[in-house]
C-alpha cells in the first residue's frame, strides 16, 4: 500500500473520503497557518522556552526501568546535540503542561475540529484522556518511537510534522496475527523495538504489509484507530500528536472499554447502561456535528 497525500481537504472530504474508511493519510496543508511552522527550530526552542520543565523518559523505558527525568528544554536540546547515545527522544510531553505561550504557536487543525475528547463533560470519567490530548516530540538522527503499536483504546492520533521529518512504518489492524501481539498490552507488540531486532526471532513477520513513508515538514499524518505504528528519525525532527475520539472510532472506542469493564468485574447491569448511554450520546453527537 502507498500512503496517498492530499492537499486542501476540507473536514468534510476528510471524514467522508478518508477518517470514515479508516485509511491512514496525509493532508499536506493542514498546519500551514501555525506560527510554529515559521518559527520553530531546536535553537529556537532553546532560546525561547528553554526554561520549560518537561518530563524526559525515552520510549518504553519500563522495560530497561529507567527512571523518569525532569529536564528543562534547553538540557533536552543540549543532550541531543551532544550526540549522547541512545539518542533521546522527547515524546509525549503534554502541551497543556507547557506555557501558554509555547502553546500558542501551534494552531488547530480543522480536519480533527470534531475530536469528542474535546467534549469531555458528556463523556464518563473513564473514558476521557488523563495523558492530554496534544503532545511534542523532539528528535534527531537515531532518535525513534521503536515499539511497535497502536493507540490506547482506539484513539486515533493527527500527528504533524513542524520541522524534519520522520520516518514512519504502519501496518494495518488486519496484520495483527502477525506482529507478535503482547499477551498483557494488547495495543502493543512483543517485538521491543522495530527498528533493531532479529528477523529470526519474528518470522511470521514476514507475513505482514509493512507500509514505510517518511512524514515531512509541514504535513500531517492521520493514523486511525488500531492501526499499528512505529517511528525513526534521520535528521532533525519536531512534531505534534493530537488524540482524537470521532464518530468512526467512537463504536470500537466504548465497545473496547466495555470489555475491559467486563473483565474488571463490573456487574453485567453497568456495563449494559454503559453501552446504552454511550451509543446514545454516538448518535446525539453524530446529529449535532452534522456527520451523517
Ligand atoms: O511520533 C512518534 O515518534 C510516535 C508517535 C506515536 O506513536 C503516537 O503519537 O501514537
């Protein structure tokens, strides 16, 4: 599969043609009013917000139990041009623990102006996102998201490219039989990290369609729900992830929850009520945002 690029989507061609078909893309124009896109550059993040605390743990550190960092942003932007090795990689800083006005230069994207996370008052406490909705990412060359996985519970993530770009491997829910799911982390693969294991450990492997492009500056990437996803960087590369909750993912979304009710013993009653009150509000929500 190629990974097809558009320009000048509008929202509703966007949810129709491509999010409702759960298809991964790319939308070439989406940021392009973000002053970050002008502005930003790791000197520039530096100079400005580099007294910004931000929690530094490389990805899926668990499994190495390393501990978690507080670094300011000019620390995190000198270590990776020191050529520190493994290089670090800043990723999922939440933006509302940054300040306002680091946040005020990444716009809104008009192709997730209907993520339901943001109504987060109707939604149950459960199921709104303690992790935030919007996170950074900052790497260079070595740096990359290497564990294989998808989003948790259904989510699917917008993420844009402000300057570099970064190499992207995806593969579709249908591959999941071969990817070595976790027995425990059901969104995650037991392959520790894809861009350096041994093929001979993973031979089903083979038997997946990976789907490899290189997300560049100024486009935004759109990874629906449950398809899997892993990332490395060859150069430079500072980008911002947006969770979103939307009609096409909102039926696997409470469903998925639902499960997981049943199997922390919630008494069947509550987990039908559940149900009822969330496709209801699908289908409230579907009628004011006008998408079917
Ligand atoms: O951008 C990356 O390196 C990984 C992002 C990611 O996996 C995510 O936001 O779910």
């Amino acid at each position: 599969m190629i990974i097809q690029r558009v320009t000048d989507v509008t929202e509703k061609e966007f949810r129709t043609r491509h999010a409702n078909v759960n298809k991964p893309i790319i939308v070439r124009s989406a940021i392009r009013d973000w002053p970050a896109l002008q502005k930003w550059s790791l000197e520039y993040i530096a100079e400005h917000y580099g007294h910004e605390k931000v929690i530094f743990r490389q990805p899926y550190a668990d499994s190495t139990g390393e501990e978690d960092r507080e670094w300011t942003l000019r620390e995190f932007v000198e270590a990776l041009q020191s050529g520190e090795e493994p290089r670090p990689y800043l990723n999922q800083v939440k933006l509302r623990d940054l300040s306002e006005r680091l946040r005020s230069d990444i716009g809104t994207l008009e192709i997730a102006k209907n993520n339901r996370l943001n109504r987060s008052r109707l939604l149950p406490e459960s199921m709104k996102l303690d992790a935030g909705k919007k996170a950074l990412f900052v790497g260079d060359r070595g740096s990359g998201f290497g564990m294989l996985h998808w989003d948790y519970s259904y989510l699917h993530v917008y993420i844009s490219q402000i300057r570099g770009s970064k190499e992207f491997l995806l593969f579709s829910p249908e591959d999941t039989p071969h990817l070595y799911q976790h027995p425990i982390h059901e969104g995650a693969s037991s392959i520790k990290d894809i861009n350096n294991y041994n093929p001979a450990d993973y031979p089903d492997l083979k038997k997946a369609t990976p789907v490899r492009f290189t997300l560049q500056e100024g486009e935004t990437l759109f990874v629906p729900g449950g398809w899997w996803h892993a990332t490395k960087m060859n150069e430079c590369s500072i980008s911002v992830a947006e969770s979103a909750l939307t009609h096409s993912n909102w039926t696997q979304r409470y469903r998925w929850f639902a499960k997981q009710f049943r199997k922390q013993g919630y008494s069947p009653t509550k987990v039908v009520l559940f149900r009822l009150y969330m496709f209801g509000l699908g289908r409230f929500l579907d009628t004011l945002e006008k998408v079917t």
